[in-house]
C-alpha cells in the first residue's frame, strides 16, 4: 500500500514536474495500474482522493436474534444441518441463507 507522502510524491512529478508516467512507475517502482488508479482519483477528488480509504464496510448485516434462537432451537432439537433448516424456515416464511444457518 501506498504511504499519503508516496502518493502526493506521485502527483506533484506528474503535475509540477512533467515527469512521463514510465519514468515515475520506474522511480516509485508501481506499475501504471496504480499510477492511473492515483492519478484518477486525484483528478475526480482532488488531494481528498489520495487519503487512504478504511477498508471496512459501510453497513454491517446481521441476523434477528429471533432467527437465530430458531436455528438453535432446531439445531438442537433435530440435529439438523444448514441446508435443512434454510429449507425449513423458507417453508415457514422465515427466509435465511444455509450459510447463515
């Protein structure tokens, strides 16, 4: 990953200096990929784009806690396993995935 400090480094050579990309991949030793995704992201946002972004998602899901004391309770009572209780709640209007049972 790249340092706030390298990535500024990158713009300031292609907007000040006009340095050419190669030149700039081959001193930073990034391909053009990162470069462009950089530079593109400095052109769309300014010098807001080049912050580091948090790698953690927006909205975090979760299942009901009434879903889940289901699977238990059918867990435990029948010794089902996740795809026979996701086809047994999707019978019973309670849609939930087998990989969340």
């Amino acid at each position: 990953m790249l340092s706030l400090a390298k990535r500024k480094w990158i713009i300031r050579r292609k907007e000040k200096d006009d340095w050419d990309v190669k030149k700039i991949c081959a001193h930073a030793q990034i391909n053009k990929d990162t470069f462009y995704y950089q530079w593109n992201n400095y052109l769309q946002y300014g010098l807001q784009g080049l912050e580091i972004k948090p790698r953690k998602p927006l909205t975090i899901h979760s299942t009901e806690q009434e879903l889940v004391n289901k699977v238990l309770e059918l867990r435990k009572q029948f010794n089902w396993g996740p795809d026979k209780i996701a086809g047994y709640m999707k019978l019973n209007n309670m849609n939930i995935g087998h990989n969340t049972a």
